[in-house]
C-alpha cells in the first residue's frame, strides 16, 4: 500500500511517499480501507517533532472508510461497516491497524468525507462549546482563527446555543464565512488591536471564555479581554507555544481560569466517544452543522496539503484522498 511515512522530523520535505505492507490486525484492532483522510495541525507538529513519536512512522491520526478486515476479539465492527476514526497514528495511508473500540460507525446521510472531515475536529468544537467551557445562552464567547477548521464549527456550535460570538479573521474572505457560520462580531486581527476591539465591543466587561487555537501571538492579550473568573481555552499553537505563566497573574486578571485540554481525555472511554461522534453525526445529519470540505488533495500531495495549511492558505477542512 501507499502511505506518507517520516524517517526523521522537520518540514514538509521529509514527508515519503512509502510503499509498505497493507497491515494485519491484532486481535483487538480492525484494518480500515482508507476512503478518506483529514489533515490536520497535530500532524504538523508530530511532523515537526514538536510532539514526539518514535521514528519512522506514517503520519495522520483521523480517517474514515470501511473495515476489511478484523482481529479474533473484535465484537465492535464487522467487516463491510463504514467507520471514522480520530487519536490512531498511521492515517495518511491506504490501510491502517485501528483498535476496534477507537472506531465510530457512520450514520446513514453522513459520508465518508463528512466523516473524516468532522472526527477531529467536530468533537473538538463538541468539548470546547459543551464540556471546557459549557457555554450558555446570552454569554459572549472570543473565537480567534473562527474560519480555520474547528472554528468554523465552533462558531456554530456556539451560534445553535445561543451565545453571542466575537471572531478573529485575517481576510474578508474568512470574516464572511465566519458571519455565515453565526459569527456576530468580527474583528481582523490584521487591521486592529484585537484586545482594544473586545474591550470596546463588550463594554469594558469582556468576554466570558476565550478559545484560542494560535497561542503565542494571541494568549496574552486573550487574558486580558475575560471577565472576572473567566475562562481561557487554550487549545492549540498554531503561531507558536505561549511562554511560561506565573499563575499568580491569573489572579491579577480577575481569577481567571485556565486550561490547555486535549481531545483524547473528551473521549476516554468508547462511551463517551460513542456519544460525542453521534452528537456531531446528527448535528450534520439535521442540517445544523455544516461542513466546509474545501481543499482535497490526492495522498502523493500531502507535503503540498501541509505548506498550505501553514500558510494559511485554507480555511474549513483539507482531506487526503487515496487513489
């Protein structure tokens, strides 16, 4: 089979296309026909080195398709289901080995691209809106990058709850994507302060949580722009890791409330993840939640899918797509 394999970490450039053996399952896994691929900024920094795994190893940790094969002890998925995963290395592949309890039927009405699109980072919108921060009807929530993948399903998420949403965005482009996703403020954080443009459009109150998936060019001004006892969500790095934090200035800012959550400890159990995929699966299902699939590039091309993510030059989800 093809996959996109590192033998050592760095840029794009050492991304291989590999020939590999299609892999056998344990007795507890299921090896899925990939049919689709999300690319993601987890994969960047496992790229990178930035998060660690032992070399070489394939690249990617969310796909869908459908089970062909499965271990002695898999109850789970039979053969012939249709499946998404998210949290399983080895994606940017044609098959990968994924442990039976880790894999999520897909619903009638939801595809498999929906599905690999919406894995990741639909149950990170999911956790974010409803569990870091259970965000209420009438609370005002800051959303930085609300046109990247998870925000702009964040920026839904938060729109059917009620709440009212201030986005960042650096383009017309992305605030209009952000304005169709329920955004109700939007500020370019290309054009002004975004502290200042909070402060102002809050009243001087702030905010009560932050999202913020950018990190160290956003993180500390983010501080400054929540109420009293409010919450930053702090939930990945795009610019960068945020320096090191006394937490005594979290007590200077008004008891604020701090947090750095990962998705796996939102889906520890196959209960919870069970449960959190089929709210996401009918949110797209109803209607309410809509996918932007915008960038689908052939597996050979995945070097090219990383350079445009970093570069910004994406918005909603970029796929994979095994010939």
């Amino acid at each position: 089979m093809k996959a996109i394999q590192i033998k050592q970490t760095g840029g794009p450039e050492v991304m291989e296309l590999a020939d590999l053996s299609v892999p056998q399952p344990k007795p507890n896994e299921a090896v899925v026909k990939i049919l689709a691929t999300g690319v993601n900024f987890i994969d960047v920094y496992n790229r990178e080195g930035r998060y660690k795994v032992p070399l070489p190893f394939v690249l990617g940790q969310e796909g869908a398709g459908v089970v062909s094969a499965v271990g002695s002890d898999v109850r789970e998925v039979a053969v012939g289901d249709r499946v998404a995963y998210t949290g399983v290395l080895g994606s940017y592949a044609e098959y990968a080995a994924v442990p039976a309890d880790r894999l999520v039927k897909i619903p009638d009405g939801v595809s498999e691209r929906e599905a690999a699109a919406a894995m990741l980072q639909g149950m990170t919108a999911h956790y974010l809106a409803y569990d870091t921060y259970p965000l209420k009807k009438s609370e005002t929530a800051l959303i930085h990058a609300a046109a990247g993948g998870v925000g702009l399903l964040l920026v839904q998420m938060a729109h059917i709850i009620g709440a009212r949403v201030i986005g960042t965005v650096s383009t017309e482009e992305k605030a209009k994507l952000a304005r169709e996703a329920g955004a109700d403020e939007i500020i370019f954080y290309t054009q002004s302060d975004f502290e200042a443009e909070t402060k102002r459009l809050t009243g001087g109150k702030g905010v009560d949580v932050v999202y913020d998936s950018v990190g160290k060019t956003t993180f500390e001004k983010g501080l400054n722009v929540l109420r009293p006892r409010g919450m930053m969500a702090l939930f990945g790095g795009s610019s960068g890791a945020v320096p090191p934090i006394d937490p005594i200035t979290l007590t200077q800012k008004g008891s604020l409330y701090l947090t750095r959550p990962s998705i796996g400890h939102y889906i520890m159990t196959r209960q919870e993840l069970q449960q959190r995929a089929g709210a996401v699966f009918g949110m797209i299902r109803e209607g309410k939640l809509k996918l932007r699939i915008e960038h689908v590039y052939p597996l050979a091309q995945a070097a090219q899918a990383h350079r445009d993510l970093e570069g910004r030059k994406t918005t909603g989800k970029i796929l994979l797509i095994p010939n």
